[in-house]
C-alpha cells in the first residue's frame, strides 16, 4: 500500500493515465481511520513528482510518457506513447490488489 500519483496526459481514458505508487509512509503519517495520511504528505510527494517530471523533461530528447500497450483488452502491436501533461497526488492510500482494504 502507497500513496499513488496519478499521471494525466492530454487525451482520455484509462490507457492514457500512469499511476505511480511511492513508499516511504511511516505508521505515523496514517489519518485513525488507516486509508488517508496526514500533514502535508500528499503535498510533498505531489511536489516531488512535479520536481522529478521537471528534471527529466530539462535532458534533452527526455520525456515523461505513459504508454498504453493495450486497447479494449487486446495487446497492441506497438505501444501508444502519451506525453505526461499533469500529475495529482491525493491523500488515500491504495494498492495495486482489486479487492484489498487498508
């Protein structure tokens, strides 16, 4: 369980957004009801990944990308890259598993 950066592109749609999941929450960063942090560590995982993108897109020929290499289910020949235009950081915690609680 993380917290999850949600990478936007211009376009819409679920193969057109990244989820990255940062580590790092201490027991003490965990709202009472154990799904949301607390403080100010949303924004500054929010602002790290805002720093991150900054850094990659300033290297030349270097961008942030969320590739789709599927569509409807089916694998696509070659994968669909989308620059990254936007990021959000929220204060819940999640996991990549469907049906697991915090």
């Amino acid at each position: 369980m993380a917290l999850v950066t949600t990478l936007r592109t211009d376009l819409r749609g679920r193969s057109f957004r990244g989820r990255n999941y940062w580590p790092g929450l201490n027991g003490n960063m965990l709202g009472s009801d154990h799904r949301t942090v607390v403080g100010t560590r949303a924004l500054d995982q929010d602002t790290f990944v805002d720093d991150l993108i900054t850094a990659i897109n300033a290297v030349t020929g270097c961008s942030v990308v969320v590739i789709s290499r599927h569509s409807g289910g089916v694998a696509r020949e070659a994968g669909v890259m989308t620059l990254v235009t936007s990021h959000d950081t929220n204060d819940i915690i999640d996991t990549q598993r469907r049906r697991v609680e915090p």
